[in-house]
C-alpha cells in the first residue's frame, strides 16, 4: 500500500509542473484523495459489501467534488488534475498511466444492465470538460481534446476533437518526413503542423505541403528533361525564404488586439 501511494505521489510530479513537495501533493491534491477513496470503495466491492462501498464512495465525492463508482476498474498511476466535476460510471475500465482534467464525464448511454461505459487504455488523456460515453474502447496512448463528445471507438494514438468527436487524420511516418523536408527546403518552420494546432488547419498545411511536394518534383523532372536538351534554365537556385522578410508580418501578429 505504501508503495502505491509512493508511486501515486511521484506520477503527479511527471504530470504536473506545479508540484513541489511530496507533502503538498499528499496533502493538496484531490485528484490523488478520490483515488485513495476509490480503492477502499472498490475492494469493499469486490467484497460484497456493496452499501457500504457507495458510502465510502459518497464519501469521496463530498471530500473532493470527484464521484467515481465502487464499480469502475482504475490501473495504477491514474492522475486527476484538478478534477472538479468528474463522474466515471461502474463499468468503466481505466489503464496505467491514464490523465483525466476537470469535468470529464466517463459515462453511459443506456439503462441496460452490463457494460455501459467506455474502456480507457493505458496513457490516454482527456482533456476538461470532454464526455466519453458508451460501451467502447479509447486505444492506448490516444488524446481527447477539451469539451469533446466522444460516443465512438478511438484508434490507439489518435486526438479526438469536436462535437461530436471526430479523429485527427495522421500522416504515416514517411508522409511526414516527407512534409518537414519540403517545409524545410522552403524555410517554413513546421511547427505550423504540430499536434498541438487545431485539426482543420493542420491538416489544410499538410496538404498544402503535400502538394508543394508534388510540385516541386513536376518541375526538378521538367529540368532534369530541359538540361538533357542543353539548356541551363533550371541551373538558378530559389530564392530563400528570409526570417526578416516575415518580420513585419510577425509584428503584427504579436500586437494585441484593441
């Protein structure tokens, strides 16, 4: 148990740039208290004592404004930040390594008995305010953005976005390289194209790269083919593409507004 709690309190400091001590985490963190609740609650549970686990669980709401179900199945270093707000309902499953923030709703769409909530694998986050409901799985590794209503299968690896949630398209690892070389060759800084950068516009560079590429290898053709011929109209380098040529530019938009 100690060592648990050891491994809980050091999983926040990878995840949180604002932790400190060992002693203002143990003492400060409401994420860490509703887990430490949940797992009385879930071994009360698993032991048949289930009134009593709904009061430990209860109990854990009212403490830290975070109401897991004795039910759900939680793995180890599972990390809420913050956490107001959040709700993981009785059947929802929940890796190693997994980071939810405030306002996360793991919940169900029906009143069957079974499964009714979603599967979480290990290393996925979900963002403020994000909805994951139904019966499926969030594959590992994958990101839900903030405010997001996720009621389908998420490959494992992708960011989810929107209402309703869709999947960020990502380029294979050759189409990428591809990408940055022709961003470089063109003195574009690539973190144009960053997970970070909402999906429509990543994805409208991407392409735009894609057909700079397509481009630019039509005309290293044409003057592969003209020099054959003796010309040496291609043998002119592009001009580059100057950081202080864009700096007016980059003034401007630095500016603020009003």
């Amino acid at each position: 148990m100690f060592n648990q709690v050891k491994e809980d309190i050091q999983s926040v400091f990878h995840r949180d740039p604002a932790a400190r001590t060992a002693f203002e985490v143990l003492t400060c963190y409401p994420g860490l208290h509703a887990v430490w609740f949940h797992r009385v609650s879930h071994r009360l549970w698993d032991f048949g004592w289930k009134w009593l686990a709904r009061v430990v669980s209860n109990l854990g709401r009212w403490f830290t404004g975070i109401e897991i179900h004795p039910g759900a199945k939680i793995g180890r270093r599972f990390f809420i930040d913050h956490g107001m707000g959040i709700v993981i309902g009785e059947t929802a499953e929940i890796g190693d390594d997994v980071t939810l923030y405030q306002g996360v709703t793991l919940g169900g769409t029906s009143w069957n008995k079974g499964k009714r909530h979603p599967t979480l694998e290990d290393g996925v986050v979900v963002g403020a305010g994000a909805k994951v409901l139904g019966p499926f799985t969030v594959g590992a590794g994958a990101k839900i953005g903030s405010n997001a209503v996720v009621t389908k299968e998420v490959p494992a690896g992708a960011t989810v976005v929107g209402i309703p949630g869709r999947v960020i398209i990502k380029a294979d690892d050759e189409q990428q390289a591809k990408r940055q070389a022709i961003a470089e060759k063109l003195g574009f800084d690539a973190y144009g194209i960053s997970q970070d950068m909402p999906d429509p516009i990543a994805r409208a560079i991407g392409q735009l790269l894609d057909h700079l590429q397509a481009v630019d290898g039509r005309l290293e053709g044409m003057c592969s083919a003209l020099k054959e011929l003796g010309s040496d109209y291609c043998a002119k380098e592009l001009p580059a593409l100057r950081d202080e040529d864009f700096a007016d530019v980059k003034e401007a938009d630095d500016k603020p507004a009003g």
